[in-house]
C-alpha cells in the first residue's frame, strides 16, 4: 500500500505548452503569458493547432477556417435552385448567393469574392444581402449594385486593407429578365432542346476582365467608380437562365444541357462537373426556369 496516498486531483497535470510560441502554460491561463495568445481556442482545420483568432485564422499556419458557407443550396416553390460550394483547392467559399422570390419575379444575386483582398467573403456577403433587399422591393439595378458597393465599400479599414468582390444581379419576371453585373461573374441563356437533343449555354454577359484574366471592375472601397452592366431581355422561348462564379464558367466550354430534370439536379449536376473537372475555385450556380421550361 501507498503509504502516501494522493487524491487524483490533488496529483500534477500533464505539461500543457502554449499552441503557438510552444511555451509552458499552466492548465486553467486564458492567455500564454509569452505571447499573448488567447488560449482554448477551436482547432485549426488544416493543422489542427488550438491557435484560431477572433477573425477565423489559425495563428499557426494561417489558413482562414471553413464557415457554414462550405455548402448551401435554396430552392424555391416555383422551381428555381441554387447551389453554392467551396470547391476542392480552398480553405473556405468565398462566393455567395441569394435566390428569393419577390411577388411574381425571382431575384438572384451572385458575388464572388475577389481572392486577393482581404476578407473577401465578407465583401461577397455584404454585397448580397444590399443588392438582394434593394432589388425584391423594386429598386432598379443601377441603385441595387451602388448599395452593394456602398456596403462592401464600409468594411475596409485603409486602402490596404480593403475587400472586395464582383457582383451580377438579375431580375427574372414573366415577360423579361434584366441584368446588372460588373466583374466576370456570368448570366448565360440555356434555350430547352428538343426531346432527346442537347443545347449549349449562350453568353449573355461580358466580363470586365484583361486576357490574362485580371477583372478590371469589382465592388469595394478601392473600385473605380464605374457603372454596372445593365442589360433586359425578353426571351423568345423556353429555356433557363443560368447565373454562375467562375469556379463553374471555366469549365463550361462544351458542355452540353440535356434540358431534363429539376433546376436544383440541373444545378448539383453542374457542381459535379465543376468537381470532377477540377474544382480550383469555389462554384456558385443559381437556376432559373422560364417560360415553362420546367415539367
């Protein structure tokens, strides 16, 4: 027998080291003494070190964490679907969408986070929630894209620290759609094949971009101040409207749309694609039936 028996409490923890300047810390500090890291925490997705500050980056290896966002799809009661993903080469999905009805049109609106400004997803969101509110009460396109950029333009702090993102917003009504987009986020017209055939995608926007690749309008505090695309057109026959990031564009070239199934198996059908040909970027696809297109 023990002839000093000692509580399991009363016994000294493990050694416990701060999870990023490795010093000594003891079980219970809120913050490493060293460096001043807030200790507890969540756990880094890519290196798995306790080291997540207030803005979602891992102190250690300085990934930005994956949010909700990884993954959404909307589907309205008229058939119209979207479908936003990360893709397969990003830290976190840096697009976002709204899809809502608004009376008898469907308001879309898709940003896509410019990758080389800071907090880009937060430019996406912000230029959303603006455009998508101010255009389901009516507003036209041109006061929808300046809230959105007033929006995106209030989260920057300096010029150096300014995000940003591209922006397309459409109105699908009975009778015509109007568009609004600056940047190389795309609209594209699918007309309905007949039974059996296939049908390619017909561009119906032009990208605010260099050849090299390089946008040369977006939304942000650091923009030129340019006006938006606005384009109206009145579809002729049946077909869907297709509304998409570059992560799908990109590999668009030749594909072929069987004209069956639902908008949201048209839309998961096309994130397939986009993965399985890559997935370099994040994917963003917004369905919009018209004209009866869809049984």
């Amino acid at each position: 027998m023990d002839p000093n028996p000692r509580h399991e409490a009363d016994r000294p923890s493990d050694p416990v080291s701060c999870p990023v300047c490795t010093a000594p810390v003891l079980d219970g500090d809120t913050y490493c003494e060293a460096c001043g890291h807030a200790l507890g925490s969540p756990a880094c997705a890519s290196c798995g070190a306790a080291a997540v500050d207030a803005e979602g980056y891992c102190e250690r290896c300085g990934l930005r964490q994956p949010t909700g966002r990884d993954h959404q799809e909307t589907v309205l009661d008229g058939g119209a679907a979207a479908v936003t993903d990360r893709g397969l080469r990003r830290s976190r999905n840096e697009d976002a969408m709204a899809l809502l009805a608004a009376g008898d049109a469907i308001v879309t609106v898709v940003c896509d986070g410019v990758g080389s400004s800071p907090r880009a997803d937060e430019a996406s969101a912000a230029a959303v929630e603006a455009a998508a509110a101010a255009l389901a009460r009516g507003l036209p396109q041109q006061e929808a894209f300046e809230l959105a950029g007033r929006a995106v333009s209030k989260l920057a702090t300096s010029m150096d620290d300014a995000p940003a993102c591209t922006y397309i917003a459409a109105v699908a009504e009975p009778d015509r759609v109007t568009l609004g987009w600056a940047g190389d986020t795309r609209a594209y017209w699918v007309p309905r094949p007949p039974p059996g055939e296939w049908a390619g995608g017909v561009p119906l926007t032009e990208d605010d971009a260099v050849e090299t690749g390089e946008i040369t309008a977006w939304l942000g505090a650091d923009a030129e101040d340019v006006p938006p695309h606005v384009r109206t057109l009145t579809p002729t026959e049946p077909g869907t409207l297709l509304i998409c990031s570059d992560g799908l564009w990109r590999y668009l070239d030749g594909y072929a749309f069987s004209g069956t199934g639902t908008p949201l198996e048209l839309a998961r059908e096309l994130l397939r694609h986009a993965l399985n040909s890559g997935g370099q970027d994040n994917v963003t696809i917004v369905v919009i039936p018209l004209g009866d297109s869809h049984e």
